[in-house]
C-alpha cells in the first residue's frame, strides 16, 4: 500500500479500476499512463506518471535471481522475500489488458495448486514488470539456475544429472500434470522452471504468460478444480479472481 501512495501522489495521478470498461481509459499514445495491478485489492489502478517504474523495485544493487529467455527476474530491492521478472527490451511488451489478466490468472492457479506457482503482488504494462514471491529451489534449482545465467559456471553433466533430477521428483510430476490438466497458459515445463521449495512443495517459477487464444480452455478447465477446493476462503478468492478474468474477457474477445 505505501508503494501506491508514493507512486499515486495525489488523485489526479492515479484512480482505481474497478470494471473492465475502465481499461479503455489507457491512452497508450500518451506514453505515461499504464495499468497495474497490485496485492489482493478488488481492482487494478490506472496511474500516470512520468519516469520509470523500475526504480521502485529494482535498481544497481539488486541481485538477479534468475535468467529466461526473455525475462531477468531480480530480487526486490527492498523485499527479499520477493522477486521482479522484467521482460527483455527486444520482446513485445504487455498491454493493459493482459498486465490485468496476468496477475489474476496467475493468482487462480496459485489458489488451486495450494502454492504450486508464486503469487503474484503486482503486474505492471509500462516496463513489462511483474512482482511475485520469491522461491529458493534448492541445490539442483541452484544449479540450473547458475548454468542459465552466465551458461559457464558448471560442467554440461553436472546440469542433466540436476535435470533429470527434477524432472523424475513425484511431487514434480504430480504437479506438472496438474498444470497440464488445467491447461495453464502457455505453460513451458522444463527442468529449469519447475522445483522444489523449501517446504517441501513443487513450485513453477516461469512467468504465466497470457497471449491472445487460450484462456476459453484455461476456465473450462480450472472452474471444475476451484468446485472442489475445501477451503472455503481459497475457492471464494479464485472465483473473485475468475470473475475478473471473465469481465475482461467479455470486453476484449480477442483475447479468449
């Protein structure tokens, strides 16, 4: 909440959004509005500014905690229980709209997996940046990671032997399958995104990426899997969530 009062200093920089409709107010020509989205508020928040947004969260001193393929992903400069995947310059950037549908879409699987993918806290379209819980995957996710930042810090055989670790675990297996069967977005299950936490729970740690088919498949899945959740108060959070995902898919159809 004290990062939206710095970044919101008065009304007229910023204003919730509490419809889909409201996402038409994004004048991208602008170049200084964005959308984000931020812990478990009941909307998003159209704010307008000048500046980077990365500074709040990421800035010289801050440790990469992992590298894909288009996202650096860094620990939070003043939460290291946090993490902030930044999607590389020459990738096509996020939209509003899909900024909005990552966080939500992110959260649902999150709820329904009981922590099998890091909850989002915040999604943000200007600089492509999402903020999620930080996971330390242990030895082999160590070491895959390691290998994927500079691709020279350990031998080949050392990483298969670490790959083939993961990618045998039973409660890796039983969580990719999960994903699968709720056909996660765009969901890329190798050894490198996926591990185990320190309590002991599979995680996914790649960003859920939203694009313009899949989500249609994704509620038809998951609705039955939140239907069967018994904790009461995790189900009620995922069809909040849900039904944000549908309001916006009712105003951008292309999306689905």
């Amino acid at each position: 909440m004290g990062l939206s009062m710095r970044l919101t200093v008065n009304p007229e920089h910023g204003r919730r959004i509490r419809s889909a409709a409201q996402i038409d107010n994004i004048r991208p020509s602008l170049g200084r509005v964005f959308l984000c989205c931020m812990g478990s508020w009941s909307g998003c928040i159209l704010i307008i500014m000048s500046g980077e947004i990365k500074k709040f969260f990421i800035d010289e001193s801050s440790e990469l905690h992992g590298k894909g393929g288009s996202k650096d992903v860094w620990v939070h400069k003043n939460r290291p229980d946090m993490v902030v995947k930044e999607k590389k310059g020459f990738f096509t950037k996020t939209d509003g709209p899909e900024a909005v549908l990552r966080h939500h879409v992110t959260n649902i699987i999150h709820l329904v997996t009981d922590g099998g993918v890091p909850r989002s806290r915040f999604s943000f379209s200007k600089e492509d940046l999402q903020g999620v819980e930080k996971v330390d995957l242990g030895a082999e996710g160590d070491l895959i990671r390691n290998f994927n930042k500079d691709y020279a810090t350990r031998p080949v055989p050392d990483k298969d032997v670490a790959e083939e670790k993961i990618s045998t675990d039973p409660r890796i297996v039983a969580l990719r399958t999960k994903l699968r069967e709720i056909r996660t977005p765009f969901f890329d299950d190798q050894p490198k995104n996926l591990g185990v936490g320190e309590d002991g729970r599979a995680v996914y740690v790649d960003a859920v990426v939203i694009g313009k088919r899949g989500l249609k498949s994704f509620i038809e899945a998951v609705v039955p899997e939140i239907e069967k959740m018994t904790d009461e108060a995790k189900k009620e959070k995922a069809l909040r969530y849900l039904e944000r995902v549908k309001k916006i898919l009712e105003k951008y159809p292309d999306r689905r």
